[in-house]
C-alpha cells in the first residue's frame, strides 16, 4: 500500500463490499471498513433522522457529519457531492434545492453509482444524477456548482490538495462548501497509519488538522471557518487488533486526537455569503464522545 493507486484500489474494493453491508455494522465499526465493536453504535456518524429529505434506505452510516445541514443550500442551486454513496447527503440536498435546481452525486464505486441510482429511480427524482469519477479529477466542467457539500471522504483520498483545487475549479465565483471530514491532532501510532482497514475506516488517511486547513486557503478560497467540531474515539474492542493492551492505554492517555470537523469556505467573486458559524458539539451516539 505505498502508492497513490494502490491505496485508491483498497477503497474501492472495501467500499464495493461496504455497499452491499447494513447501517448497523457501518456505523459500529470505523466508516464500515473494520471489525464492529461490541461496545459502542454510531462511532463516526450523525443522526440524520430529523433531516429533511432523509431517505433511510439511502443512509449506509458511513459520514461523520451533518454538511448539508450548514451548506446554505438555495432553491434553484447546483449542489454536487463528493463521494455520493448511496444517495443520502444528495436526496437532503434535493429537499433544499428543490426541483428546480440540480444534484450530482460523485462516487468511484460502481456499486455505490448502482445503489444510489437505484434510490433515485425509486424515489422519482429526475434532478438527481449520479456520475462515476474520482473526486480529485472530477467529471465535471468549470464553474457549474453553487455548493458543494461532502461527509468523510476527502480523507480517503491520497492527494488531498487536489480535491480541493477541483472543489475551486468546478465552483461558481461566489459559491461556497460544507465537508464533513476526519483530521488529526497529533499522530497516530504507526500500526494504524499502516494498516488497510484503518485507511479504508477513515482513519489512516486522515491528515493533521491545522493542514487540511492550510491546504484550503492556499487553494484560494476565503471565509474558511469550522462549523462544527466533534472528538471521534475508536473503541478499545477496534484498537486492539492493531495495538497490543499497554499501546492502547497508552494512545488513550496521549496528546493524539481524532475529530470531525465541518468546514465551510467561499470561492472568491459573486456576491458575499456570510456562512454559518459553529455550532455546539453534538455526541454522535450513546458513549461515544468524550
């Protein structure tokens, strides 16, 4: 697993097994790439249940936020998704959009293209399209998004700072994104920096935080703030199939922290958007935040 490639190649195997997989067991284990723990649901995940335009069929449990509910999404906007999955963060974004605007949802998975478009069809939403691409060489020209929204995906990509030059090519002068994203504080003992699964469970991927922030300003965008900010804790149960027992008390006890964070930030042009700004933390399920 050394090179840019290669790593693309374990995601999309794991995400081809992941799409087929429940909620349950994607959000008891890290983004559905490893084991479940027996201790604590919904390890990364938000609850989206209250959302308008949720579709729980199209819900596999694999973000780490709520995006869409910071985006400022208009009616008539263009919104594309990075990572798509299986529909759900495109089918809210419909609701805010409405049918007038449009959705592209943007997925390298063909069974996620396959299962999303499923959902679409059933759902009747014929301003919803699915396209199959990588999202640091997306299938889309210049200037065509008003928002771009994305949930714990950029971290699973190996070249992080060109996603985030896409994210500015394809956005409109004036428009603005929300991604959901794991970043680090600290680093990760080697045995989960090295590991497959912890790569594919968005953790292994995930970069320092005050550098996924830095990578965005140098892309050019402005207003750049963390909307919201939430501590991730991996469950001993997990850990100890990298770790042995004392390494696990010790990252426990150490300065190394994971988060979720949900940024937003505006392509310079058009006319100003004042953003949201953070909200209050919110647990993402039963114990699992510290």
């Amino acid at each position: 697993m050394n090179n840019e490639q290669e790593l693309k190649q374990v995601v999309r195997e794991r995400y081809a097994k992941i799409a087929e997989q429940g909620k349950a067991e994607n959000a008891a284990s890290c983004c559905g790439a490893t084991d479940t723990s027996n201790k604590v649901y919904n390890i990364m995940m938000d609850d989206y249940t209250d959302t308008g335009g949720y579709v729980e069929d199209a819900d596999l449990g694999l973000g780490c936020g709520l995006p869409t509910q910071f985006a400022q999404i208009d009616k008539g906007d263009v919104v594309i998704d990075l990572g798509s999955g299986a529909g759900n963060d495109c089918f809210v974004a419909r609701h805010e959009t409405g049918p007038e605007g449009k959705v592209i949802g943007i997925d390298f998975t063909p069974a996620m293209i396959n299962k999303a478009r499923a959902n679409a069809e059933k759902l009747g939403f014929n301003n919803v399209e699915f396209r199959e691409g990588d999202i640091d060489d997306m299938p889309i020209s210049d200037q065509v998004a008003d928002v771009i929204v994305s949930n714990c995906v950029l971290n699973l990509v190996p070249d992080k700072p060109k996603v985030i030059k896409e994210i500015f090519r394809v956005l409109k002068p004036g428009g603005h994104f929300s991604i959901s994203d794991i970043v680090l504080v600290g680093e990760l003992p080697e045995a989960l920096k090295k590991d497959a699964e912890m790569y594919a469970g968005c953790v292994a991927g995930a970069i320092q935080k005050e550098d996924y922030l830095m990578a965005i300003e140098d892309s050019g965008f402005e207003q750049v703030i963390i909307q919201k900010e939430k501590p991730i804790t991996i469950p001993d149960d997990i850990l100890s199939k990298y770790l042995s027992a004392e390494e696990v008390i010790e990252f426990n006890n150490g300065a190394t922290g994971i988060f979720s964070i949900t940024v937003n930030g505006q392509k310079p042009g058009g006319k100003p958007k004042e953003l949201v700004e953070a909200s209050e933390e919110a647990c993402c399920g039963p114990g699992c935040c510290n």
